[in-house]
C-alpha cells in the first residue's frame, strides 16, 4: 500500500488510494516530533504491512526559516575561512543604503582553514599532514561549549576537481562524531562559494533531519512490517529516507514540490492545457506559510531552477521553482513600534494555534476569518475541531490596539496578509514578465481558497481553479509523483567526442540500475548533456540520444541561437556533464469523471449566515462541498464549505463544479 | 554640448491603470535582466560571464531609457548618452546593430563597448525602440594589458570605436569587427564576447517585438509616457520632503597617477522643495589633469542619477523620468566634464566613486538621518597580463576589489561588499585559476579597517594574488591618502593599500620581501612574486561609544 503523508505547520495530510479512489485524512500536527502524527495517521487508516510511506517534510523549511538549524563548523583550504561570509561580494539590493547585512550560517569562532591545495587542474599541491588534520580535529573540538558545533560543512577549492583531500580530511574529524557534509558529494561543481554555501546548508539540516527521519522510518517499520519511508525532494521526485538523511539539503522544499505536482496534474485534469501549455499560477496557503509558483511551459510542469535562495542562503542543488512567504493561516499579527499592522513570518502552529483553537494568545489569520463569518466552526473538519469564536473575539478585542472594533482589526489582519500574497505573486510572475491576466489561479492549501477570490482580483486573474480536496494536493502529488534520482559526471571533453560517451553512459547507469533494482523500482532512462560553446561559463541541457549523438550538437546550436540570439556551427563546442535521471513512474491514476448537468446547488445549501466582504457584512449562503454536483453552479456571497477548507465567494463572483468535482472560478472586477 | 532631440510621437490614449503599468514596468525591467542573463551565459570572459560586469537598458524611439536591468550604476546615465550617440552617427535600418566606446562620443572609458540595436516594428522606417547592452571587455589594446593604465592620453588607453555599424541588415560586418580585433591582446575572448553582446541585442529585440505586438502601439505609447511619468513623480515627491537652501561638500583623489598632486571634487546640491527640484553644480572641482582618472560628464551624470535613484524605494523603475528634475551645471575641461584627449579609464571607475562621496556628503547635511557614511570610494582595479604558460596564449585579467560600506545611520556597514557605482561580483575563485596562470593564496576580511563609530563602518577586504608566470600588473585605486569620511562624529575608514612579496629564499616562510604599491602603478612581476590588496573600510557613523 502506498501512502502520501505531508506534514504541515499546522496540520499532517494523509492520502491515499482505497479501491480506486483517494482518500484524505487530515489531522493535527506535532511539531516537537512531527513523526508522531504520521504514526498517528498511519494508525488512523488502518494501513498494514508492505507499507510505502511517502512523505512531504516541512523540517528543512522551517529550519531554515526560523534559523534553528545545528550549530556549523565550516572547514575550508586555509587563507578562504571568510569566503563563506563574503560570498559573491555584490549587494542584493543596488539602491538601498540601509539593506541589512547578508545572512551567514557559520559564525565568525567557527571557521577553519586547512593547509592544503588542489590545482585547477585538479593536481594536489599540498595535502595537509597528519599533524595539520589532528591539529584541526583540536581546534574544532576547543570550540567554547556556546559555540560547539553540531555538524562540519568542508568545502575546499577544487574539490570538484579532485576529491582526495576532503576526503582525507573528513576521515580526520569522522572521530569527532558529527554528521559531515562534504562538497564533492553535495554538489561537486565549480564556484566554490555557492557550492560551500549549499553543502554548509545540508550540514545544517543534517542532524535534525538525519535523527528525525532515521526515527520516522524505525517507527513505520516496527508497526508495519516491511514499511519503509520515502522522501519528496524539492526537485519534484521522490528518493528513499536513507538518502534524504544523508542530503537534507535536497529537501528544502519537499512538501511545496507535492503542491506543484499535484496543482499541475489537477489543471492537466481539468483540461487546463488544451494546447499543451499549463499557464497556472499555484497559491498553496498552510498554517505557517504560503508558496506561490507559476507554470507557463509545456506540461512538465514549471521549471526548475540551480541558482535558488532559500532564506537568504543561497543553494544551487536543482529544486522547482517555489517563492514562499511567511504568511498562513497562523500568522501572527501584531502591532510594530510604528504602530503599523503586521502579520507573520511568526505564526502560532499548532500549538498553541489560534485562539480559536482554545489555546492560542495572539490574533492569527485563521481567528481573523473566523470573525468575519468566512470559517464555520460546525464544519470545521467536519466538526472534529471546536472552533471559539467567542474567546476569539474577546481576545481579539482587548488586542486591536487603535482600532475601533475586534471586526475592523480582524479585515485589518486579512488585508496585510493578502498584500503579503498579492506581491509574492508578482514576483513570481509581473517581475518575470508574466501577464497574471493570462493565468489561471489553482488555489490551495487550508487557506488558499479563503482568499483566492480577492488575490485574484487584485491581480485581475479571470479563473480560479479550486481543486478536489485542496487542503491535501501537495499529498496528492507526493502520492502521484515519480521515484525520481538525478546522476551526472563531469567531463569536459571536446565537441568531437560526442560519440565516445556511450560507454560513459553506460557505466552510470548500470550504477542507478543497480540501484534502482535494490529498491525494487523499474526505471526507465533518460540522458542528457550539458553543452557549451568552449570557455563559456554556463551550459545548455540537451538530449542525449545514443543512435544519432552529433544530433545533441546540432540541438545545441539551434538552443542557443534560440536562447541566446546567436550561434556559429564553427565554434568549438564543449561537454561538460553527462546527466542521466531515472525515474520511475507511479502507477497511473485517473479521477473518476461525470457529465456535468446544469444545477444551482440546491441539494448543497445548508444555511445561511454573514460574510465580512470588503467594507461590510452581508447575507450570504453556504454550501456543502461533498453535496455539491458537477454542473453546479452558486454566485457570491456565498460560502462552500468541506473538510479541509472553505471557498470565499464575493458578491459577482461565481463558482462552477467541473466533471471532476474542482470548483472553476469566475471573478468579476470589483464594483467600485 | 547639446545633442538633436526626436520629438517623441503624439498619442492620445487613455491614461493606462495602475496595474497595466505595473505589469508593463516589470515586463521591460525583465526584458533588460532576460538580455543581461543571455550575456552573462554566452560571454566567454570571466569578467562578463561571472562577474557580470555589463549592464542592459530599453529606450524608446526618443532614446529615453525606461528600464535598466539591476546591473552597474554607473551605466545609469551614461547609457542614454550612447544611444542618442548612436542616434545621431548613424541612420539605423532595420537588423542593425551599432558599436560604440569613444567617452566623448556616448561612451565612459574604452573598456566599456557598447551595443545599441534599433527595434523596428514591421513595416516601420523608423525605430520604435532601442535595446542596448554596454559590457566591460577585459582588454581593448593600448599601453597597458587590461587597458587599465597609467595613461597620459586616450590614444595610449586603447582602440577608439566611434558609433559604427558592426552589423548592418543582419549581416556581421567583418571588416570593422577584424580591425578591432586586430588592436586588442586577447581577440579570440574579445570577438566571443562580441558575439555575446549581439546575441543579447537580438534576445531584447525579440522580447520588445513581442510586448510591442501584445500591447499594440498606442496603448505602449502611452504606458511608457506614464512610465517616465511616474518616475518623474516619485522624484518630485521626495525632493518636496527636502529642506530648502543650498549645502556643499568637496573631497579629494589622492592622485592622477602621473604627479603625486590630489584633485579636488566639489559639489553644490540646491534644493528646492516648492518647485520639486534640484541643481547640482560642480563648479570649483579641478582641471582635467594628465592622468587617467578624467570623467566624462556622462558619468557625472550616472553619479546624480544614482543619488536621486537611491531616494526612491527599491522597486521604483529607473528611467529618464527620473533626471527630469535635475539640473546639472559642469564645466567642461574639469575633472567631471573632461575633454579629448585625456585619459579616463579610472574616471568610470575611481572619479565616479568620488563623485558619489561628495554628493552624498552634502546631501548628508540636509538629511541626516537618510545618508551613509563614506564608502570604500574605490574600486581597487587591478589587471594583469602577460602570456599563458599552459597555452602560450596572451591573457588579461581584470577584476575590481570591494572594500567597507559606510556606517549608516542605525546600522553598520557592510563589509567586504561593492557600493555604490559598481556591483560587480566576485571571479570565483574556481573560475580565475581555470582561466588565468594566477593562484589566488588568501581571500578575506580585513579587520579593523572600518571606521569605529556609534555604528561601525563595514571592513575592507584582504586579497592575495600569486602569479604563476611573468606578467604586467596594473594598478588603479584611491583612498590611499584621504580616507573615507565619517559621519555625525564617526572616524575614518582605513586607507587602501598594495604590496608586492617576492621570495628571496625560496622554500622559507621568513626570507620574504615586501615592496609598497603606489596606489596606481604598473609593474613587470615575475613568475613565484606576490601580490597582496588591502582595499579600505567604510566610514563609521556617530561618535564612538566609549
């Protein structure tokens, strides 16, 4: 049986598939031990042995984002300790005089350098002596126990080009006990300082993630025989928890890539790709925090990106393309030494939670939507969870500072926080020339579809796309994504060679066959080369196919005259990487399709009850998700109610059931 | 000087909403940062490639820059200069593309080659816009490898290139292309980067003709009157905060690098906050002088434009809008206005920084609390050429070292970080040894080099070069004698400062030799010799706490 289990600030969705059809459970999480709530949900479902886990894990998020991660002690060649702090040398922001100093994971105390050289040329110039290496082993173990470190990162110059060295040194501090990072593993490619700032990043996650998922997965197999746990990488593919340990690195975005996968199955679904093109902008709304992404190319969903910033910290191994901002469902808001309105990065969780929730002390999203009517505390996960709103508006009243009303702060609240989400959008698509007009708006998580309507206004998007069970799609696409593992080598042969990579090819993927089998997978192969024209400093992706391999030549020329606005046949062209990526398709699954029939949701309608929108609270009808019918279709104001969320409707939207049971949006502009 | 205007077309469109024109903003800027990224992929030159020392614009079919990509400050303003250079030289067909670095004909110094297409929508005669890319080449001939040098006269800095077509109708012209090569050390580099900067031309022509065609004429018309607008606007709102009156500020470069005399900068910034407006005079600076550090006005120019950008939020569009309130007053033959045929490699690189510092300083005395201290104020260029053991192939090397940024009011500097003019990266060093027979021994912090203060100016940085075969290293920094100002009580940052360290003994750690730098000097090294930059902290702000 195979189960997706991803893990939220607030909440752990489970999904699964039963007799053809998926499931959803939904349940608290526990953020001190979030395996805790996947045992509890795998209990819940009553899942047995052979189980396959999947899961979609927010530690190396959060880690990041509330910069708790482990104590790191960087080991670099000797001369270069600052390099990691330096870093490109270049400002982030060109024309603020008062940006704020760039972030560095590794204190000042706990940088070391190592006698030692290797050439350009990978040729080592110096290797450091066994006095140097146990004098190094001292220095990081006389580190003051405030400083202590927790994990090693070593990085030194060319070690993509020739690894002995980090080996050697990291078999000098294995004594030490710490999880060790290395760059050649990590990310063995040129430009030392992106390379040593992603490989410090994994030794910063390690020990959390290593003891976490090490825990998770003796846990799943001793209540379920033969049960092992696989992990979503923020690349989009799913690898085993023994992997993930090793490289946490790669799962930064793990959850979120679950929510990318899964909104772009859901618009290829819906037919949102007649012409073969996704044009989707996803807003995945959680507890703690927002991710927005757009895809506009063809349906492999968006693109993925080298060249990420991940808190501040840059990290080059390739992940999806994802912004995310601080804002959820509970977001704290409070009021700044300005007395100007704030709400987030801090958000309560799980626990306390919001008020609402019975324990929370401080005004969160979830407990502003309550307020203005836009929650139903009957429905609330199917009524399981009691949400106060008394208590919320009590407290809420005693903390909106200057503002006339509990309501007036709670409008407040949803109005920074939907600003927050608005500009997100806008990088990620008017800042890359992207018209929002032209998009569809998928949104989801608990919370997306609560503000879907007015962000999409804002942005003058026309549809929005509420998916079948949007508080569990980033589930969704872990449970439906491919067994996924990258592999390259590095080369840097001459154009001409092109034809003597075949055994090359061969070699590595009778590595990842192997590797694959072990893991009971059948993968299927697919090569590529990184090309360049000679002394470039960036490549191009190309195919690879064995029975015509010039064709990748003249695939590169065309690229680059493409890409680039130019390319000359005669110049020589250079290999660089030899990429094969295995994947290994989940099993197919299609949703059950009916013929939508017109109808006005009549059987759905439950009640009636007052809508906070825009400037005033209004009549408004609710509806029942699960009673309502393809064909549907209800006008705002109005509510649709369901397990895992609600959809907010303004006065002239209008919401449509689709043949799958999404929600299709009709926004209309504004009335002044 | 004053140059032909084109009277921009008329157009009656409605007023474009505020969210067509935030769409549209953004949809140029990345239209400028998409040909900045083709440059930087294709270019062969590690300066181009990972330092990404170039900077692409958008103008309209007036020459009105309406974006720039977040590329060097110091192209701000110089860049429309060379389009409207351009603009006049040549009478642009479609599939042109112009090249162009003379400094007194829309260029800056002679390293810096500029690219400027015309965009013809179809059927059109004349341009509707122009797409542009400039680009630091790390050698264009002349006296000194790296074209760097201590100069007495253009002629010695390198090839001149006035506004000439490189392709005309499509077609590469060979023969302009081969006489530039022809002039530099490094043509195969050179021509691969050329190609770069065409390619990128061709990758921002692409994206305007698809804008053009969703937007349709008219309504792109309008948007990009309201575009320069609204920049217009942004600036006038924050000149009406300004108090009234006039302050002035002057500093020094420490020297030309011909005589060991310092040449005065001055300013005189008059606000006017009723009618939103400023004048910049720089009467009082000194006379062009024999060495290098002469700037053209465009830089000038780049420098007030860079001042009134920084008043603005980080997001604000910088376009021409933004100089419209501005009234800049130079003398020409001045060391802000030069005329041919001085020399001005560092005018671009060490002036502009000057001229920064003195804006600032008195802009400081009418608002406080919104200014930083001094900077590094330099941009420690160093260039090295010679001739590649491992090829037998000439090479040139340039890079720009950062230093401290000043303390700011409520914050201290940043160390080790480019301001300012310039925001070049780093050359990995992964990338310089791969390229270039050099062995970098030590990168890092140099402490204590920031001014101390209530808070504390950001360090300098520590660089050391091994060479590994004999070459000619150049020179070309400041703040060696006057040192970057506090301010509100906070002290100086420390001074910058060069040395070489030849082995004497080979094999011994002690039998070293060191010998100072001038801070702009040329020197024949040799093979195993060392050379060690410091680059200066930034000023601190506020008294020290004691």
């Amino acid at each position: 049986m195979r189960v997706a289990i991803d893990t939220g600030g607030t909440f752990t969705d489970c999904v699964y598939l039963a007799g053809g059809e998926l499931r959803v459970l939904k349940i608290f999480s526990t953020p001190a031990d979030p395996s805790l709530a996947v045992i509890h949900a795998l209990a819940r479902i009553e899942a047995g042995s052979e189980l396959q886990v999947r899961h979609g894990t927010t530690v190396g998020t959060n880690t990041m984002l509330e910069r708790k991660g482990a104590r790191v002690a960087f080991v670099t060649t000797a001369g270069f300790e600052d390099t990691i702090a330096i870093g490109r040398q270049a400002r982030s922001r060109l024309y603020d005089w008062f940006a704020p100093a760039p972030v560095c994971l590794v204190p000042l105390e706990l940088r070391f350098g190592v006698p030692e050289r290797v050439s350009a040329e990978g040729e080592i110039l110096r290797l450091p002596t066994e006095e140097e290496l146990a004098a190094l082993a001292d220095q990081i173990r006389a580190a003051p126990p405030e400083v202590s470190p927790e994990a090693i990162a070593i990085s030194l110059l060319f070690s993509f080009a020739n690894p002995e060295t980090e080996r050697r040194v990291e078999a000098a501090l294995r004594p030490l006990g710490l999880p060790i990072s290395t760059s050649h593993r990590i990310l063995p490619e040129f430009r030392e300082y992106e390379r040593a700032s992603t490989t410090v990043v994994n030794a910063y996650l390690a020990p959390g993630m290593g003891s976490y998922l090490s825990h998770l997965e003796q846990r799943v197999s001793q209540q379920h025989r033969g049960g092992r746990v696989e992990v979503m990488q923020s690349s989009g593919g799913i690898i085993p928890a023994r992997l993930a340990a090793l490289e946490p690195v790669r799962t930064i975005l793990s959850g979120p890539a679950g929510g990318v996968i899964g909104a772009c199955q859901v618009a290829r679904w819906a037919g949102f790709d007649r012409i073969g093109f996704e044009r989707i902008i996803g807003i995945d709304m959680g507890g703690t925090s927002t991710d927005v992404f757009l895809a506009a190319s063809a349906s492999g969903g968006p693109q993925r990106t080298g060249e990420s910033i991940v808190a501040g910290v840059p990290v080059s191994v390739p992940m999806l393309d994802i912004h995310t901002i601080g804002a959820g469902g509970g977001s704290i808001a409070r009021f700044d030494a300005g007395n100007m309105l704030r709400v987030g990065p801090e958000s309560a969780g799980a626990d306390p939670g919001p008020i609402c929730f019975g324990r929370g002390r401080r005004p969160t999203v979830t407990d502003a939507n309550l307020l203005l009517g836009r929650l139903d505390p009957d429905t609330f996960l199917g009524g399981s969870v009691h949400l106060d709103r008394h208590r919320a508006e009590r407290v809420m009243r005693e903390g909106k500072g200057p503002l006339p009303t509990a309501e007036d702060f709670a409008a407040g609240i949803l109005r920074v926080v939907e600003t927050n989400m608005e500009k997100a959008i806008r990088i990620i698509s008017v800042e890359r020339g992207h018209d929002p007009r032209q998009f569809t708006l998928v949104a989801f998580g608990g919370g997306g579809p609560l503000h879907a309507c007015s962000l999409a206004r804002a942005l003058r998007i026309p549809t929005v796309l509420v998916p079948a069970m949007p508080g569990a799609l980033s589930a969704v696409g872990i449970l439906l994504a491919d067994a996924v593992r990258d592999y390259s080598r590095t080369v840097m042969l001459p154009g001409e060679n092109i034809d003597q990579l075949e055994s090359i090819f061969f070699d590595l993927e009778l590595h990842t066959v192997e590797e694959f089998s072990a893991e009971g997978l059948e993968g299927i192969a697919d090569r590529s080369l990184d090309l360049r024209y000679r002394r470039q400093g960036y490549e191009l992706n190309i195919p690879y196919d064995p029975r015509s391999p010039k064709h990748s030549i003249e695939a590169f020329h065309h690229l680059h005259q493409q890409r680039y606005g130019f390319s000359d046949p005669r110049r020589p062209v250079e290999i660089v990487n030899l990429r094969l990526r295995m994947s290994s398709p989940a099993e197919p699954y299609s949703p059950p399709f009916s013929q939508p029939e017109p109808g006005d949701a009549a059987s759905a309608f439950y009640s009636e009850r007052d809508i906070f929108f825009e400037r005033e609270f209004m009549a408004s009808r609710l509806y029942r998700r699960d009673k309502l019918v393809p064909g549907d279709t209800i006008h705002g104001p109005a509510m649709i109610t369901e397990y895992t969320s609600a959809t907010v409707l303004p006065p002239g939207c209008s919401a449509r059931v689709d043949g799958y049971g999404n929600l299709i949006l009709t926004i209309a502009e504004e009335t002044a | 000087m004053t140059s032909p205007k084109i009277d921009p077309p008329k157009v009656d469109a409605p007023k474009p909403d505020p969210i067509d024109l935030a769409v549209f903003q953004s949809a140029v800027h990345s239209i400028a940062e998409e040909m900045g990224a083709a440059l930087r992929r294709t270019a062969l030159s590690p300066n181009i490639k990972e330092r990404r020392d170039y900077s692409c614009a958008i103008f309209d079919s007036a020459a009105r820059v309406i974006a720039m990509g977040d590329h060097m400050p110091v192209h701000l303003g110089s860049m429309p200069m060379s389009v409207q250079a351009a603009v006049n030289a040549i009478d642009f067909a479609p599939g042109d593309i112009a090249i162009l670095n003379d400094p007194y004909a829309g260029g800056t110094h002679l390293p810096d080659i500029t690219m400027v297409l015309p965009v013809f929508l179809s059927g059109a005669d004349r341009p509707a816009f122009y797409v542009s890319n400039r680009a630091h080449h790390a050698d264009v001939g002349g006296a000194f490898p790296g074209s760097m040098g201590p100069a007495r006269e253009i002629y010695q800095e390198g090839i001149r290139i006035p506004p000439v077509r490189i392709v005309r109708s499509g077609q590469l012209d060979r023969d302009i292309l081969d006489l530039i090569l022809l002039n530099v050390r490094t043509p195969q580099e050179r021509e691969g980067d050329l190609e770069s900067q065409i390619g990128a031309c061709r990758v921002g022509e692409q994206r305007m003709l698809e804008l053009a065609a969703r937007y349709g004429n008219q309504k792109m018309h309008a948007l990009i009157d309201e575009i320069l607008n609204y920049s217009e606007r942004l600036v006038r709102a924050e000149l009406r905060k300004m108090p009234a009156g006039s302050f002035t500020a002057e500093d020094w470069m420490d020297d030309d690098g011909v005589t060991d005399t310092p040449h005065k900068i001055a300013v005189e910034l008059q606000f006017n906050p009723e009618g939103a407006s400023l004048r910049v005079d720089f009467t009082g600076s000194s006379p062009q002088v024999a060495g290098s550090i002469n700037a053209v006005r465009a830089i000038t120019l780049s420098a007030c434009f860079y001042m009134l950008r920084c008043l603005l939020a980080e997001d604000a569009p910088a376009t021409a809008g933004i100089l419209r309130p501005l009234t800049l007053h130079t003398t020409p033959g001045t060391i802000v206005d030069a005329l041919p045929p001085a020399p001005v490699a560092g005018g671009n690189v060490e002036t502009s920084q000057r001229i920064v510092d003195v804006l600032l300083c008195a802009l400081a005395q009418a608002v406080p609390e919104r200014v930083p201290a001094a900077s590094a104020g330099t941009m420690s260029n160093l260039t090295i050429g010679g001739i590649d053991p491992r090829t037998g192939t000439p090479f040139t090397y340039y890079e720009t070292t950062a230093g401290g940024m000043g303390a700011r009011p409520s914050l201290d500097g940043i160390s080790g970080v480019q301001t300012h003019m310039t925001n070049s990266l780093n050359t990995p060093i992964e990338a310089l040894e791969y390229a270039y027979p050099l062995r970098l021994r030590r990168y890092g912090y140099r402490r204590g080099s920031g001014g101390a203060g209530q808070f504390r100016g950001g360090d300098g940085l520590i660089r050391e070069i091994e060479l590994l075969a004999d070459a000619q290293v150049t020179l070309l920094a400041e703040r060696r004698k006057f040192r970057p100002y506090g301010l509100e009580g906070g002290e100086e940052g420390g001074a910058g400062r060069a040395w070489t360290i030849t082995s004497r003994r080979p094999a011994t750690s002690d039998g070293t030799e060191e010998a100072e730098l001038p801070g702009k000097c040329t020197r024949m090294l040799s093979k195993g010799e060392i050379l060690h930059l410091e680059t200066p902290g930034g000023g601190g702000w506020g008294r020290p706490l004691t």
